[in-house]
C-alpha cells in the first residue's frame, strides 16, 4: 500500500483549530476501508503531532482525514478522451 497526503489549503478553519487531510490511497480500491482506520485512531495521530510541534503551534489542530479521489477522475478522463 502506498499513501500520500496534504493539508486541504482551500478551507482552514478561522482559529486554524481543523485541518483537513486529504489521503491518495493506493490501490484506490482500500482507500475508504483505510481513511476509516485512520480516523480510528486520530487521537493518537493528533497526540504524535503535538509532541513533534508542539513548539511552533499554539493550538494542534484537530485533524480530519478524507479520500483524495482526484486521480482516479483524472483516470477516468483520460480513458474516455482515448475512446
């Protein structure tokens, strides 16, 4: 399995108190079975965060994680443009 992730930069939270992490998962087949194990365990993600930059950020952000899909759109445009 391989992941890729990022911090959505369109919607922060006001207070920057929300992040939203967006996962590229592949094979993309797992994706959503592997964003809900994330989500399962997000207080220890967030506490490891927190002990890594816990100096540069007032607030750890609460994060939220989701399926990046946007490359299997773009494979699918890709496959119709072929045809």
């Amino acid at each position: 399995m391989m992941a890729t992730a990022w911090p959505d930069p369109q919607e922060p939270s006001p207070d920057m108190s929300i992040a939203r992490v967006y996962l590229s998962v592949f094979p993309s087949e797992r994706s959503q079975e592997i964003v809900k194990n994330i989500n399962d365990n997000m207080k220890s993600i967030r506490y490891e965060l927190g002990t890594r930059v816990r100096h540069q950020l007032r607030i750890i952000p609460e994060l939220k994680f989701f399926v990046d899909d946007s490359l299997d759109y773009a494979e699918r445009i890709d496959e119709l443009l072929k045809k």
